[in-house]
C-alpha cells in the first residue's frame, strides 16, 4: 500500500510539474514510471516466491489483477502518460499462475472444512434435544441454509473480484459442493429421524429440518441456469429430504385414520355423516402441529392429507363389501357419498389445502352410484376417465359391484367403454394408480 501511493503520489508530481522542464525526446515520465514500476514489480516477486498465508496470497494476486492495473495505472490524471510507457504485469505470468493455483486450492479446501464443520454442529444442536428457534411461528435454524450458501457465494465472489478465470475456476470446481452437502445432510437427517424418535423435541426439530429446505431451494431456483445437471440433483436430494420428514409427521394421523375408515363398510354406511366428522375432527388435531411448516411445506403436507383423505374413502368403495339391488338403495348411499365429499372438501379447503383436482373424484363416483340410465353412467365414466386418467377396467369393476342392478352384460359394456378411453391417456395426477384392488 505504501509502495502503490508513493508511486501514484510521485508520478502525479511528475506529470504535473516536470514533466515540462525537459525536452520531450526525453521521454521523462516514462523513465520515472519505468523505474518505480520495475522497484514494484521486484517486491512483487519477492514476496510471491516466499511463503505466503492465503489471505497475502489473495492480496498480492488483488493488486497484480486489480489494484495495480485499474484503480492505478487507469487514474484520470496518469492513464494517458502511463499507456504510452507501456509497463508490464506486476508479476512473470508463470508466478500469476502459481499463485492462482494456490489460492483456488486452498480457497476450495477452506470452504469444504467450514461446510462439514457447520453440518456437526447442526447434528449436535439435534442431539441435545432443545427446541429449535420460531421465526415468525416458523421451526428453524435458519442459519445452516445462510452459512452454507453464503460461504458458497462468497468464495466464488472474491476469486471473480480479483479475475473472471479465477471465479469461473473456482465455481466450477464448487459447483459440486453444495449437491454432496445436500446429500451429507440428508444422511445425517435419516440418521436422526430412525435414531431419536424418543427424542422430546424430535417433531419440531424434523418440521425445522423440513424448513430449512426452503432457502436452499429459493437459492438454487433463482441462482441456477435449468440445464445446470448440479440444479436437478439439488431439487431432487431436497424433495427427498422434505418428503421423508412429511411421512414421518403424517405416520401418527393415518395410523389413527385406518380403523375409523373401515367403519364405513363395517357399517355399510349407514351412520357414514358421523364418521365422516370422526375423520375431520382426529384430523384437526392433527394439523395444528403442522403450522410450524412455512407456508410452502404446511400447504404441502395439508395436500398430502387431502389426497390421503379422499384415496382411503374410495379404498373403502372399492372393498366390495356393499351390494345394493334398488335403486332407492342406491340413491341413499350416493346422497351420502355427496354429502361426505362436501365435508371432506369443505374442511380440507379451509384448512389451506390446493388441491383442487381431488374435489371431483367422490363426487363422480356418487353420480355413477345414483344413475340408472346405461348411457348416463357411461358418460359419467367417461368424464371420471378423463378428470383422473390413471383409474382402470380393475378399479371400476370393483366399483361397480355397488350397483347389483346390473346385468353382466351392461356390466361389460361399461368396462370396455372405460378401457378404450384410458388406452393411450398417460396418468396425471396419481390418485387411482396408488390404490389396489383385492
């Protein structure tokens, strides 16, 4: 620093106030800018062939890059006398590139050791067991996504500030950083979530984890070119981590679901409207511990469980435990599926739930039951075929063993009109390819 403002300082006095008492052919600034340049550059090289630590290394290469280059040699006042002396680099290039070298290794080395560090504390914060911090009524720990993209950034910015190769070296070589973080991570979370279930704390501290995927999938959308192969792997490492903790939030309440839903056909739904509440309410319970997730993941999880909600209605339907010969019969059960689907609706859309796809499944399925007309019900079939393409002939026929009323040949004709409109429908949304029919 000392040399580079007596120089700029000294070279300022010569341009302004020697420079004119001598002749031109002279040349006399550019003899004075030669020495001073020559004094520099010897330093210079000096103290790039010691042993330098890295932040003297990143100094050095800052002034060989930057300093020397644009803030001196391009001053308003030197830049034109300074051009024509035609100076060098600070340093031989061959020492530049020893040094870059250095500094890209040490600098990825660095970053690595402080990201594995990060990740044991995180792990040791989970062992002791203490409740994670609340951001606006949010689990947290927030600070994990903040150090880690942080310490990402900010090492690909200072190689850029001192060259654009050296910030394009050392991101490429990080690049795979932050996907073999994720991956370190989701290990050490699947630890913790088969090992401490016990834990006091272990459903705040996994809706925390949960919650800490949202930075980091905010960074890599906004920050990652889409043909980027690192973006793909860091979504998908995310997602598996996100969905591992909702199976494990989700694992109590559909325990409890199971026995309440086989009341339907144990009770061949009669009484389906009080059962229906026994659902909606065991549920309630349920959701208020989710709205800890951020809003991304609470709307997440309420559609993992208005999909699960509807799914186990129609596994229930599909039992073949009901057989209905009057069309009286089958007008009262498909009032109550109607009625049971609005509820189900009803509840799960106040309680935030997006899926609006799932909405029309029972409903369809009530008007199927309550038709008598063929063509009716084939029509009907046809617009369920195509709002849920993953239903089949295996799923429908169980179905329609409901309506006993029908002939097997009526029966058959339905099936095949099924089959021919899904043949070459790709499925969706799945709603119908998760369930088995016995």
């Amino acid at each position: 620093l000392h040399m580079g403002k007596t120089m700029k300082e000294d070279l300022t006095v010569v341009v302004k106030y020697i420079k004119q008492l001598y002749p031109p052919e002279f040349n006399v600034f550019s003899t004075y800018a030669e020495l001073y340049h020559n004094y520099f550059a010897s330093q210079a090289k000096k103290n790039a062939e010691s042993h330098l630590e890295d932040k003297d290394i990143y100094l050095l290469l800052s002034w060989v890059y930057n300093i020397y280059p644009k803030d001196m040699r391009k001053d308003r006042v030197l830049a034109e006398e300074l051009e024509k002396a035609k100076l060098g680099s600070l340093l031989p290039s061959s020492l530049s590139k020893e040094l870059e070298k250095k500094y890209v290794d040490s600098e990825e080395a660095t970053i690595k050791n402080s990201l594995t560090k990060c990740l044991d504390k995180e792990i040791q914060r989970w062992k002791d067991d203490k409740e994670p911090e609340k951001l606006n009524g949010h689990f947290q720990s927030e600070l994990l996504a903040i150090f880690v993209i942080q310490s990402i950034y900010s090492g690909q910015k200072r190689a850029k500030d001192i060259s654009m190769a050296m910030g394009e070296e050392l991101s490429h070589r990080l690049s795979k950083e932050l996907p073999a973080f994720l991956k370190s991570y989701k290990d050490a979370f699947e630890d913790f979530k088969e090992k401490s279930k016990k834990h006091r704390y272990y459903k705040p501290i996994l809706i925390a984890n949960i919650n800490n995927c949202w930075n980091f999938r905010d960074y890599t959308e906004k920050n990652m070119a889409e043909k980027d192969e690192n973006k793909a792997s860091i979504l998908s490492t995310l997602s598996d981590i996100e969905n591992s903790g909702f199976d494990v939030l989700l694992q109590p309440l559909f325990a409890q679901l199971k026995p309440i839903y086989k009341k339907f056909t144990e009770n061949k739904w009669d009484s389906s409207n009080e059962i229906m509440n026994e659902i909606i309410k065991t549920t309630s319970k349920h959701i208020s511990d989710f709205r800890t997730l951020k809003d991304p993941f609470y709307h997440a999880i309420i559609e993992k469980i208005h999909a699960r909600l509807v799914k186990e209605y129609i596994v229930r339907l599909l039992k073949r435990k009901v057989s209905l010969k009057t069309p009286a019969q089958q007008q009262n059960l498909a009032q109550n599926i109607s009625e049971n689907a609005a509820d189900l609706e009803d509840f799960c859309t106040s309680n935030g739930s997006q899926a609006m796809w799932l909405n029309s499944a029972l409903p369809k399925l009530a008007e199927i039951v309550r038709l008598q007309d063929l063509g009716a019900i084939k029509i009907e079939v046809a617009t369920l075929a195509t709002t849920y393409p993953d239903i089949r002939k295996r799923h429908l026929e169980a179905f329609l063993h409901i309506k006993a009323n029908l002939s097997r040949g009526e029966l058959k004709s339905i099936l095949g009109y099924l089959a021919d409109s899904t043949a070459s429908t790709p499925p969706g949304a799945p709603l119908f390819s998760n369930i088995n029919v016995s």
